[in-house]
RNA sequence: GCUGGGAUAGCGAAGUGGUCAAACGCAUUAGACUGUAAAUCUAACGGCUCACGCCUUCGUAGGUUCGAAUCCUACUCCCAGCACCA
C-alpha cells in the first residue's frame, strides 16, 4: 500500500536523489518516521504554480506520516544575499516577516495540510539557531569545506570567470543553509535543482556533526521542453500566482503552451502517472491539445478553489472564448449622457488613457451592443444595459 | 585613496549633437487565423489631439548650443581594476 505510494512520489518531478534513489527508497520503506524539511525565503510572498511542485512533494511525504518542516529563512532574509544586485538588503522586521508569512501561508495551505493535529507541520525560523551562533562555531562549520569546494559551484565559477564580484560572505550561505539540516535533524531535504549545492552542503554538514546520511531530493523547475524557458517567471509575467482568481487562473492555464501540459500535470497535479500518460497518448493519436488543456485548468483550479468554482470558471471560459458569449457577471457602470468613444472606453476602464482607447478603436478591437466601430471620433449615448466590449476579455455593461 | 566603466521606457539592451517618443529582444495589448487567453502571422506599445501637431521623458541639478539621450560642470548611486592592510 505504502509502496505504491512511495513509487508515486519518486515517480515524478524529482531531478536527482542524492547519493542515490534507492537510498531514499530504503529510507522510506524502513518505516521510520522522516523529519524532512524544506527551506522558504520569507521576502517573497508571491508563489505561484512552479513552486507547487515541492510543496506536491512534501504533501506526499506527509501522507506517508513523515514529519515535514518547512524553515523560515528569517535569518538569511536579514542579512540579503550579495549576489542579488537588485535587493535592497534590507533587513525584514520580525513583524513584516509574520505578515508574509500569513499570505504564505493562506497559498500553500492549499497544498499542505496545516490542520493536521497528529502529525502537525511545523514551521522554524533559522535566526532562531543562527543568530546565536559564536565565531568558533562558525569557523567550526566552515572548516567542513574547503574552498576548492566552495569555487566548484556553477554560478561562483562563472562569476570568477567573468571577473564578476564574488563575495566572501557568499560562501556563508551553503553553510548557514546547511547547518539548519543539524539543527533540524534532517534526515531528507526537499528543495529546486537551483538549491543543490546548498542542500548538498548541509549533507556534509550533517554526516560530520549527527554522524548520518542526509538525503537530497532535488526536483526539476518547471519549464517549457521545447524552448528551455521559465515557464512560471515572475520577471517575463508568465506566472500563475497560487492565490489567483479561479477565472484568472483558469485563462491563465489556458494560455500555457501546449507542449507543456503533460509537464504540468505531472509537477502541479496529483493525477496518477498512469492517467497522465494516457492523456499524453491521447495528444499524440491526434487528440485535440485543448481539451487535455481543459482537463489541466479544471485540475489546477479546483485543487486551489474547489471543485465547484472550477467547473465555474470552465464554463465561463466556454461561454467567452469558444461561444463567443458574453459572461454571467460583468462590470457595470453607472453613465448617462452622449460621450466620445474613446472617453467611454476610459469611463468604463476598459482603456488605460485616450490614446490607449484609440488605438484599440482602431484596431478593431471595440463593440458596442455587438457592433464593431472603428470611428475614433464616433459619439456614443449610453443607455441602459448597453454593452460594451474591448477586445476578447474586457466587457462592461452600462447600468 | 587612485584609475577606468556605467545609470535609457515593465525588464534586458542599442543609440555618442539634428532624420529620437528613442532600434532590437522579452513581457504586454489588439487584429487575422484557429483548436484556446496555444502556435503562427500582422500591428500597436509616454500623454493630449478627429487630425496637422503639441507636451513630458534617456540617474539628479545646472550649463554650452539655433538644436542635447548624446558635449561640459557638479551631485547621487552602481561596477571593475589597482593601492592601502597582513
């Protein structure tokens, strides 16, 4: 029974098990009960799908009644990390980092299950440990390393090689990292194949001081097969942010690209391998790509809004873009006279200024009551219910 | 401390006196097509104007010039190398 559950998780969306899969596989049929944690950084409060897939991970390890620690990285926040130009540095309050917390929370509760009395999740923050660490406890810690090891890192080679800034205090952070593996006991660390190195670090941390093999679970960042590229980036916008409207969040799943799907489905759902790999033979005998793109958006969204707000959200997606219909609920605004239609289109916020609006209209892109105008100069005299509809998404209805 | 390099629209990145509201890529928006908010193709992408055009933007503040993103001065911030230190 645990078995099969065991081969579910290791199934899919891991990248490397260090040392090997078949430890991990020992280790979970042992019966041992886990502490396996995962670390969070606590200035971020926007998660989206990408993310979804650690936290798949550790519902899984979860249900199979391991003990799951997610560690704050409080402290790590308050020092910044020299390598990212564009932070400020600046130091989280304790309060600010309570609040991110909170939002954090309210996403990934969706996932993990924090009612849970018996085995409840726990959260740690790593100042808790960190900032009272001693010197010689520092240079204690770093003496595991040498710094051969340290300019072996991928990213730290290559700033070397550009003769780009690599500070010293950039090697603190695989140890800080590593040492929240002692502190915690850890005996499995989930984490990005971005975070190797650092996991790795806290499993030389962890042989040396506890004396055991901490396993590293790597799991792949989802991308797009096909061009390599982010597929959640919060800097290109292409991210679906966990805490998104289901119609938003619907669309949004809609507009993946369709070679993704399969990949998807695999990091984000809990859909059965078995049923996933039927969906892919299915697209590959021909099947139309969107309705297996259907099956994911109704997936996605109802495992974060529910089944019934799912089948809301597909059905309104149907209505819109397949029927060409318009929507249940749409904007309304109260108007009454004659306007330029430009004026309008801002009036009702579907233009973000004049020339926005004109652009729009000379594109095409306006209806009004189901005709197209394409006159920038036209003048329109609202009255009641008048539609009015600017490219595929944006309606407002005069009240 | 010294010496160089840099700061351009949401992001990245061209542009070194007029032809610059500023190439290009990404993101975004619209149109066509369709299988969909996919792919592809086309277009738009500071504001005001029906429009000719006008106004505000290229780190900040001044200046030179008929004319500045481009030249000069000061300032702020960032980066690299060197020196100092042992």
């Amino acid at each position: 029974m645990n078995k099969v559950k065991i081969q579910e998780v290791l199934s899919r969306s891991i990248d490397t098990i260090y040392p090997s899969r078949q430890d991990l596989e020992k280790l979970l049929e042992s019966g041992k009960k886990l502490r396996i944690y995962m670390g969070i950084d606590p200035t971020a409060t926007y998660v989206h799908l990408g993310h979804a897939t650690n936290y798949i991970i550790l519902k899984r390890f979860h249900e199979l009644g391991h003990k799951i620690i997610v560690v704050v990285g409080d402290f790590t926040a308050m020092i910044g990390d020299p390598s990212d130009k564009k932070s400020f540095r600046k130091r989280l309050t304790k309060k600010e980092v309570a609040e991110n917390l909170k939002t954090y929370k309210d996403q990934i509760g969706k996932i993990l299950d924090f009612s849970d009395k018996k085995n409840p999740i726990e959260f740690r923050f790593n100042s808790q440990w960190l900032s009272k660490l001693k010197f010689e406890d520092i240079i204690n810690i770093a003496s595991h390393f040498t710094v051969q090891q340290m300019i072996e890192r991928d990213t730290f080679e290559k700033r070397i090689k550009e003769r780009k800034p690599l500070f010293v205090s950039e090697f603190f952070y695989p140890l800080m990292q590593g040492y929240d593996s002692v502190v915690l006991d850890a005996d499995v660390e989930v984490g990005g194949t971005d975070q190797t190195f650092n996991m790795l670090a806290g499993r030389s941390l962890v042989k040396s001081y506890l004396d055991k093999e901490k396993i590293v679970v790597s799991t792949t960042l989802l991308e797009n097969p096909l061009t390599g590229e982010k597929l959640m980036s919060k800097s290109l916008g292409t991210g679906i942010a966990l805490n998104e409207k289901p119609n938003e969040m619907f669309g949004k799943a809609m507009s993946l690209p369709d070679e993704a799907i399969i990949q998807v489905f695999i990091d984000c759902t809990y859909l059965s391998m078995t049923q996933i790999d039927q969906y892919r033979g299915e697209m590959s005998e021909g099947k139309n790509p969107r309705d297996i793109k259907l099956i994911l958006a109704r997936k996605i969204v109802s495992q974060f809004h529910g089944q019934h707000e799912a089948e809301k959200a597909e059905a309104n997606f149907i209505q819109i873009f397949q029927k060409k219909e318009l929507p249940d609920e749409i904007r309304e605004f109260k108007l009454d006279g004659t306007f330029n239609l430009p004026q309008l289109l801002v009036e009702v916020e579907s233009a973000d200024s004049m020339s926005d609006a004109r652009r729009l209209i000379k594109a095409g892109a306006v209806e009004v009551d189901g005709a197209k105008i394409t006159d920038v100069s036209a003048k329109i005299s609202t009255h009641k219910d008048m539609i009015i509809k600017v490219g595929k998404r944006r309606f407002a209805k005069i009240k």
